[in-house]
C-alpha cells in the first residue's frame, strides 16, 4: 500500500529518546487520508506524537466499507525500499503484484508480507468481481540497517498460528506472541496479532516486558487496559508490562503491534526508508527514472509519480513529538 499523500513529510524516526521505560496510555485518533479513487483510510502511524512501535513505522486502519459496485481499493504500481509491508484483512479481497513477477489473491487471515529491501515496485487492486465489503489494517516493518538493502521478497501465508482464551480468538500476524511464531520472515523482535473479542469477553494476555506495544481498533467496542478504542485509534501503551487486560461489552477486534525499541534513527518519506535526505532523494529519482526498483506487469495504469521532494532538508525530531 502507497502513502498518497501528494506532499508527504519528512521525517526521522527512531532511536530510544520517545520509548516509554513504563506502561503508558496514549490514545491517538487516526488522520483521514485518501488511498486511491477516494478510497478513505486512517493513518494512526506516524503521527505528530508517535512515530514508531518498535520497528512498525506505518499504520493505516480501513473499513469496513461497502464497496460493492465501486472499483473498491486501486492502488497503481509504486516503489517501495527499506521496509517491509504487511496486509492483513478482515473482510475483502485484494489482488497483489510486483516487480520480482508475484501474482498473489490476499484474503482475510492470509499474510500478505512484502520485503523491499534494496528496491521493489508493486500494486494492489480489488479484483473485479470482489467481494461487498473491504476492510482491515496495512503496516509497514522499518529494516534494520544490516538488512535493508536484503532482496526484495514476497511471502504469502495463508495459515498462521493460533491462541485462544474465554472470549478471546487471537492469530500471530508477525514475530512471536505467547511462544508462538508466525511464518513471515521478520528482521527484529517483534509481535504483531489479530485479537476478536466475543461480546462480555474479559482476559488478559501475555507480553513481553522489554517490548513497546501498541493497540489499533479495527473495530468499535474494545477496551483496552481500562481506555476504550475508537475504530481507527492507536493507543501506545509503552514498556514494562507482562500481560495486558481486554475486554468488550459488544463485540470488537484490534491489532496488537509491538517490539523491542528501534535502536536506528530512520528517513522515511512516502514510500522509501533510508537513513538520509540524500539517499531519499536518490531513490526518487531513480524510481522516477524507471531504474532499480523493476517493473509491474499486468495492473489496467499508469504508475504512480513520486511527489516533491521538500525544498529545506531533513532536520531530526526524533520518534516522539
């Protein structure tokens, strides 16, 4: 999934200076944005007050939406470098392809992870027909630096792993949660899973202490830790915590994301990852250029110009406002 934004920020990210050392509550609404034929979307990460969880630097929650007899979610060949995406769905249908020659049907409960690496272009369409209703949550994984010139990769699982407690339904997305590990390659400790909540449901699941976490409601109703989450909020819960209380009056559903904290300040801008403004810079002029990051075959558009780039540099803020 691209980052449309016709005039994208710049912005540095991580390093340890915004990682809460103790559990915290911090709930941050999501920002509306377009993604494509006005598809609508709420981005929840980066925000002016959190920029990373761990080494997830990209959040944007959707639906559920009714898209039937509407071309649904068209997004045209973009690059991507640096980073890892991660599709996942609870309703809907989306066709993936790139420039490394995937051609990949993801469906709800399927992981759809794509490894950029040095470069890689893709698209993402909702296939004609598809189904009534589109719906679910597009994170990006920042690489470490030993890793983010790996080659670009495509990984489709159609079955991962599951947990379950009184009331509670849970799929590790990535990494590990409560010893058990997803099939996605990941390049850092982290968790990330899907987490239903039946109706009166009141649990507490494991975490790890010396990973940051944070909740994103797919859908209404969940409490987390006592602080209750508007679809398409976050709520940053900070380190230092062993388990974590849910609970939903009605049923719900969030994304649990977490990590041990990004050590590496990162550049992000639309959709590169790199560690300066000059390498950001180079990446769009080759994307631009048709070099590097290879070619999508198959999607009915032209790609995706890259924007401006901001005409003053980078100047660090860190992972927190």
């Amino acid at each position: 999934m691209s980052d449309l934004d016709t005039h994208p920020a710049v912005r540095v990210c991580g390093g340890r200076d915004g990682v809460s050392a103790e559990p915290v509550h911090e709930l941050i609404a999501g920002r509306e944005v377009s993604l494509g034929t006005g598809h609508p979307v709420r981005r929840v990460l980066p925000t002016l007050g959190r920029r990373m969880v761990g080494a997830w630097c990209f959040a944007d929650q959707y639906g559920p939406d009714d898209v039937a007899g509407q071309e649904g979610m068209q997004v045209a060949p973009h690059p991507h470098m640096g980073l890892q995406t991660v599709s996942w769905l609870r309703q809907g249908e989306v066709l993936h392809r790139d420039s490394v020659g995937s051609l990949a049907h993801v469906l709800p409960g399927h992981l759809g992870l794509m490894t950029s690496g040095h470069g890689i272009a893709h698209s993402e369409e909702s296939p004609d027909p598809h189904p009534t209703f589109l719906h679910g949550v597009q994170l990006w994984v920042a690489l470490p630096d030993a890793h983010r010139n790996t080659a670009p990769a495509w990984e489709h699982h159609t079955e991962l792993p599951t947990f379950s407690a009184a009331g509670l339904d849970g799929t590790v997305i990535m990494g590990e949660f409560d010893g058990a590990s997803s099939p996605g390659t990941a390049y850092t400790p982290l968790a990330g899973a899907d987490l239903t909540l039946a109706a009166g449901a009141d649990v507490r699941i494991p975490l790890n202490r010396d990973f940051e976490y944070a909740a994103i409601a797919n859908e209404p109703g969940a409490v987390v830790d006592g602080v209750a989450l508007p679809v398409g909020s976050l709520l940053y819960l900070g380190s230092g915590r062993t388990d974590l209380r849910l609970h939903a009056d009605a049923a719900a559903n969030v994304v649990l994301i977490g990590g041990e904290p990004f050590d590496e300040e990162i550049v992000m801008w639309w959709n590169f990852v790199g560690r300066t403004h000059d390498e950001i810079a180079e990446a769009r002029r080759q994307w631009q250029a048709d070099e590097r990051f290879g070619t999508v075959h198959g999607y009915h558009a032209p790609r995706l110009d890259a924007p401006s780039l901001p005409a003053t540099p980078l100047k660090p803020r860190g992972r927190a406002r």
